[in-house]
C-alpha cells in the first residue's frame, strides 16, 4: 500500500466525512473556488497530497452539523514569515496544546507550510459544531489566549456551505505561495531554512493520532467561561477562568470536597517507589492508555510526594527509555520527556487538582493484568482492604490450591470456566525472618498456575516456583530464605490429602465471590471519587461504571454454562429414540378416497 493511500485512509479516520464532504479548491494565492455542486471524493484528496492542486474543506457536516475534528489556527503576521517570527507562534500554539494535555486532551501541531501552525484535536465520535466551537475557545481562555481563527467557524452550516465562514486547508498539501509541504510535526520540532521540518513519515504519524472521548470535550465545551471575564484587553486572560468558574481556586470549600484523599508517600526512601511507578519505569508506559495521560499519572505521583522537577526527571526518563514499544507520536525519548516537563509544569500550578489517586493506574488493564498493580497488597492501596484475612481463609485458599496441584487439569479447567478472580485470595503469607513483611502469596501462586496453563506448561512444584522466583523479581527482589520457605509451602500442599470435587467447587465459589465483592467496592469507591471532582465528566464515569459493572455480571455469571454443554443431550431426546408413525388425520383419508 503506497504512503499516499495510507495518509489518505487517516485523513478519512480523523478529519474528512464519507458523505456530503464540502470543500473548495485553490485557484492562486487570494482565490478559493468552493465546490457546490459536489461532494469530495478520495481521487480528489489524492491529488491535492501529490501536491497538484491545493484544497480546503469544511469540517461541519451539511444537514447533521457535526464534525469529527476541531482547529485552532496560528498565523504570523502577513509580514512576519521569518524565523524568529515563526518560532514565537510556535511558543503560543504549544502553550495551548500543554493546556490540552493538562486537561487529558489529545492535540497535535501541523505547520501550514508559510507562516503558521495548526492544533488540531480529534473526537472519537462526530461532534455538533456548537460543542466545537465553544470548546475551541474555552481551550484558548484555559491558556491565556484570544483565539482569532477557529475551525468549524461557526455552529452550523448551510447544505452548500454559504455563509459558513472559510474552509480550513487540508493537511498534508503543498502551499500554493511557499511552495513547502503543509503536515504534522513530530517531538521536538526540528528546523531547517527558517521553516519547521515536515516529516517524510506522515502515515505513520498520524496512525498514532489519539481520538478525545467526546465526553471530555463537551465538558470542555460547558464550562460558563464568558468573554468579558476571561480575557482582558490585552488580550490576556485577567485569571484562571476554568479554576475561578469552577470552583477550583478561591474557595477552599470546594478544594476540600474534590481534592482526591491524600496518599501519605512519607515511609518511602527516595529511592523507592509504589509498584505500580516501579512498572512504568522498568517496563514502560501500557500501550491500552493515551503517553499523555500516563505522563500526567507520573506527575501526579510526584506532585503527591512534593518533588520538584529534578526530582521528578530521572522517572519520567526511565519510563520514556522504556516505551519506544508504545504507539505514540512522540517517538523518541527526548519529546516523550518534554511532553512530561510540559504536563507537571500543568499540574504544579494546581496541585490540589492532581493528587494521587490509584484509580488512575488500574485504569490500564494492560498494566493490572501484568503485575503493575499489586492491588490491596500494597501498602498505599486507598480503598477498602479485605475483612477476613484468617484462618479460615487461609484454610479455603489453601485446599482450594492444593486440589489444583493434584488434579491441574480438572481443577484449573474448573477455575478458568468460573474466572476465578486474583482478587479472591485474601489470606496473607508472614514468612520468618528478622524483619517479616506480609504477602499475598496465595495470589501470586494462583498468578503462576495460570501463566503455566495459558503456556501449557505442568503444574510442578519446581516450575510453580521458578515462575514465582521471575515473577517477583520483575517487581521486586525476594530473598532466598522466603523462597525455601515458598518451596517447603508447595510440598506441603502437595503432601495434603485433597478434598472432594463438591467441597472444591464450594471453595472456589467462596474465593470468587470473595473478589467480585471487593471489585465492585473498588468500582463504587472509585465512581464516587471521580463524580466529586469536575475535573472529570459525569457521563464518562457514569459509562466507565455501568461497562465496569456488566462485566462483573458477565463474571458472576460464569458458571452458567453456555448452549453447547446442553448439545449433545437435546440431540439425543430429539433422535436417539426409534421413529415412530403418527396415523393421519381423518380428513386425509377421506380426501385419499375422493381422489
């Protein structure tokens, strides 16, 4: 597939619409010929990405007023297409996209190709144009900025387009004045001639181009942030609009009630973090969350911890060394980490709005499901802990496993087709030693019988332990004595006479019920943390909590076994009794005779 096509099929993605796509073409420098009597087709956009004609489009949709993409547009002045001139609208158009990243908004710059910048964002589905607009511009106030050109440029438009304002210049053409290539720019922009450098790789780059839930940009779009109070004469916003509309700033009541429960980092040596940074910094940012809103986790953590930035850089360095597997735009280490210094320089300036909170890493099901998250085994887990970590479930845990070691491929078969949660093994392990730390280490055991099974591996003593020993150390270091421990702890497992097909399957009802429980109190706790804050939509939570809430019923519902296992039995009701003839009806007779 050549660049062409590709770059073609991500403009459809991100910014043009199948249908009723108006657009204009461009005659010479000052004059745009506007399409009426048709619509845009693909061989139409091919032409203009070879460079052979130039055209604009309209991002509103005629008759459902809805667009896929937003712009804010950067000029120089008519005069001012030098360098240094260029540089400084540069400065402005990136201030602005900080201030998206801030608020977990995606943004990307493009260069027009003369003398000015475009920032566009992306909606993950279409949006109306008034929403646009108005988000558009609480953006602009948000940085301190005036916006003078904004795309769609108003709310609606005609079916012909009239009256709708100008068009906005597609990416990826040649300008018809400079005769340099318009298209998006990479991390940190790099110069050549006085103008920005357009990578060659636009396919690529926009394939990596993150789409804004709609949620978030309309709750952009209704904060009550009016012209007048935001900006000031010069053109300056007169204080933080979004902080004083809000709330957020000038009433400590509202602080209170929204700022996230302060985690307490105090007990941690600076050398030492949490798990789940530990994660982010060896393996990288998960690739199922946005690089922004991951560096935006990072800062939080550090900004709860009260570090300044040249505390924070060798983190956030670690994990932009360890993500070059993650689908950003930013694709090399030095954008990946000035992408962090614009975001905690965000969060510094309202660090009561990103305080810690957990809900943010197990966000990423990626990085939960590989061990990133250690759950309510760790020490700054700010939801409810287990009730009932004794000895009676250390006894349910405990049978539970050794059934499995005797009978792993009944037991485990069993326990997947129930997807017995990890959650469930609330029983802690205090090995001996000079200085013990409880863990869960019924979890991480039943963690490694399903990485054995999922490779079709045997469940051994030895390989259970091995994959434990792999396990811990990708998080932490465990000691040599507790691992003989562990070892002494599977051979007595082993040397348990186990119990009954019932009792298992009641124990392994009694640990799953266990976990669901605790998730859905994590989900709720986490739910009615997040609608205290207006920092994040209502209808995205309330989404995330009714998605959240359908899979656990999916879980709790597991052991309902599906149509196939009834197969075999309804067939033979159906055929595995011998044919029988049933005498026809009286009618048919006489009917027989006539004929």
């Amino acid at each position: 597939m050549s660049e062409t096509t590709i770059v073609l099929q991500q403009l459809y993605r991100l910014i043009l619409h199948e249908h009723q796509q108006l657009y204009s073409v461009w005659q010479s420098a000052d004059i745009l010929q506007s399409q009426y009597d048709q619509a845009l087709s693909p061989a139409v956009v091919e032409v203009h990405l070879q460079g052979n004609s130039i055209i604009s489009v309209r991002l509103l949709q005629p008759g459902t007023n809805l667009a896929k993409a937003g712009c804010i547009d950067f000029d120089a002045p008519k005069d001012g297409n030098d360098e240094q001139t260029l540089r400084k609208v540069l400065s402005l158009s990136e201030r602005v996209q900080q201030v998206a990243t801030s608020q977990g908004l995606s943004a990307y710059l493009e260069f027009s190709g003369r003398r000015g910048f475009h920032l566009w964002l992306f909606a993950d589905m279409p949006l109306p144009g008034v929403t646009w607009v108005k988000a558009l511009q609480n953006l602009c106030y948000l940085a301190d900025y005036k916006p003078k050109e904004i795309y769609p440029a108003t709310a609606t438009t005609a079916i012909d387009g009239k009256a709708s304002g100008r068009p906005i210049k597609l990416p990826c053409g040649k300008h018809q004045i400079s005769g340099k290539w318009s298209g998006f720019l990479s991390e940190p922009v790099n110069w050549s001639e006085g103008f920005p450098v357009v990578p060659d790789d636009q396919a690529g780059l926009m394939a990596s181009f993150q789409q804004t839930p709609v949620a978030q940009l309309a709750q952009l779009a209704a904060l009550e942030i009016s012209l007048s109070s935001a900006i000031g004469k010069n053109g300056h916003q007169k204080g933080n609009a979004f902080q004083e509309r809000s709330g957020f700033a000038g009433s400590s009541t509202v602080q209170q009630t929204t700022a996230t429960k302060s985690t307490n980092f105090s007990i941690l040596a600076p050398d030492e973090h949490p798990a789940c940074i530990q994660y982010l910094m060896n393996q990288g940012a998960p690739t199922d969350q946005d690089y922004n809103s991951v560096n935006l986790t990072l800062a939080r953590y550090v900004i709860t911890r009260g570090w300044e930035r040249n505390q924070a850089e060798p983190l956030a360095e670690a994990m932009a060394r360890a993500s070059d597997h993650h689908p950003t735009s930013k694709a090399t280490v030095e954008s990946r980490l000035r992408n962090f210094h614009s975001t905690y320089a965000s969060v510094k300036r309202n660090p009561h709005d990103y305080q810690w909170s957990c809900s943010y890493i197990r966000n990423s099901r990626e990085l939960v499901r590989c061990g990133g998250c250690t759950g309510y085994a760790c020490p700054f887990w700010q939801w409810e802990k287990p009730e009932g970590d004794n000895e009676v479930a250390r006894r349910v845990e405990r049978d539970l496993l050794a059934y499995i070691l005797h009978h792993p491929e009944a037991g485990m078969q069993e326990a997947l087709c129930v997807d017995l949660p990890i959650e469930g093994f609330i029983a802690t392990f205090i090995p001996k030693g000079d200085d013990p730390k409880p863990f869960y280490l019924h979890q991480r055991l039943w963690e490694c019988f399903v990485n054995l099974e999922i490779e079709g591996r045997e469940l051994t003593p030895s390989l259970v332990l091995s994959r434990l020993e792999k396990l811990v150390m990708e998080r932490d270091s465990l000691p040599t004595p507790i691992l003989n421990q562990v070892a002494a702890y599977l051979d007595e497992l082993l040397n348990l006479a186990p119990c009954g097909w019932e009792t298992f399957t009641e124990l392994l009802m009694r640990v799953r019920d266990t976990g669901l429980r605790l998730l859905a109190k994590e989900q709720a706790a986490t739910a009615s943390e997040l609608l205290d804050s207006p920092l994040h939509p209502v209808t995205e939570t309330l989404e995330t909590l009714i998605h959240h809430s359908q899979h656990l019923q999916q879980r709790n519902a597991s052991e309902v076994m599906p149509m196939v296992a009834y197969t075999q039995d309804l067939i033979r009701e159906l055929f595995g009794q011998p044919q029988t003839r049933s005498p026809p009806c009286s009618w048919l007779i006489v009917l027989s005779m006539v004929v």
